[in-house]
C-alpha cells in the first residue's frame, strides 16, 4: 500500500504528550498522541497574516516512550510521517471518514537545557539515570536534534 507522506517543520505541541499502553495484534505497545501547531505567514506589511496548522499525530513503541519523558506543551519539533484515511462505523452504523497521521521520524529540537526548564515549569521531573537516559543510550536530550526511525510496517 502506498502512503502519503508528510513532513511538519518547525512546530511547537499546543499540549501535553498523551501516553498509555494498548493492546494491539503484537501484544501491547505504548502510543503516545500529540497536536503539533506549524505557523506560516502570508503576504507582507500591513497584509501579513499568519496561518497555523494544526495535526494530531500518533507515536508507537519507543518513540512514544520518549516523547512522554521528554516533551511537553510548547517543545519545538520537526514531524515526518504517513497520512492514510480511516474509515469506520460510528454507534449509529453511519460512515465515518477521517485521517490518521503516524510519525516515522521525530526531531527534538529543543536543547537539553530548554526541555528540563519546561518540565521543571510544568512541575514533572526530569528523566532519571534509571530510565535509559544515561550517556551511551539515544535519548533526544542531547544538544543536537535527534532522529528515531520506526518500521514503516508498524
């Protein structure tokens, strides 16, 4: 099956990163769901006007994990992923028809710094030694922006 790909850049998360464990065919895996809001700008002086994107983008495995650890409402991101409709019956047996966008890759592009400045903000913790985030595991705290990849099958 072909996918529409889609990449979202520069984009801040208008909320909280929203975590759980599912059951699926695999057995449970965590999702994590996230809006993510780009702005563009149109025309120029007087006449600019801006223009926000808002997605809705759904993580799985080990980059839901780390989205939860580590962002939160207004962190800076680039999103690249796969858009596919979604079609299904609602209570009332009517069609319904929408779009579900999965993230492959994921940028963090706040600094390490900025991101324990914002948990610290929001009253959550950062991350402990214990939790895979210690210097030789790849974690998205470090300074440079972070690239996971997730099987395009998932």
């Amino acid at each position: 099956m072909a996918h529409v790909h889609v990449i979202q850049r520069n984009a801040h998360l208008a909320g909280a990163v929203q975590f759980e464990h599912v059951n699926t065919r695999e057995g449970q895996r965590a999702r994590a769901v996230l809006t993510a809001i780009s702005n563009q700008y149109r025309g120029s002086g007087e006449a600019r006007e801006q223009m926000a994107t808002a997605i809705r983008w759904t993580l799985w495995g080990a980059q839901a994990e780390h989205a939860a650890a580590y962002l939160g409402k207004g962190s800076h991101v680039n999103l690249m992923g796969r858009v596919r409709n979604n079609v299904y019956k609602d209570a009332d047996g009517r069609e319904v028809h929408g779009m579900a966008f999965t993230v492959d890759e994921i940028d963090y592009l706040d600094s390490r710094a900025e991101g324990e400045a914002r948990r610290a903000r929001e009253g959550g913790a950062a991350p402990s030694a214990g939790d895979g985030s210690g210097p030789n595991s790849p974690t998205p705290s470090r300074r440079q922006t972070r690239r996971e990849r997730q099987p395009v099958n998932a």
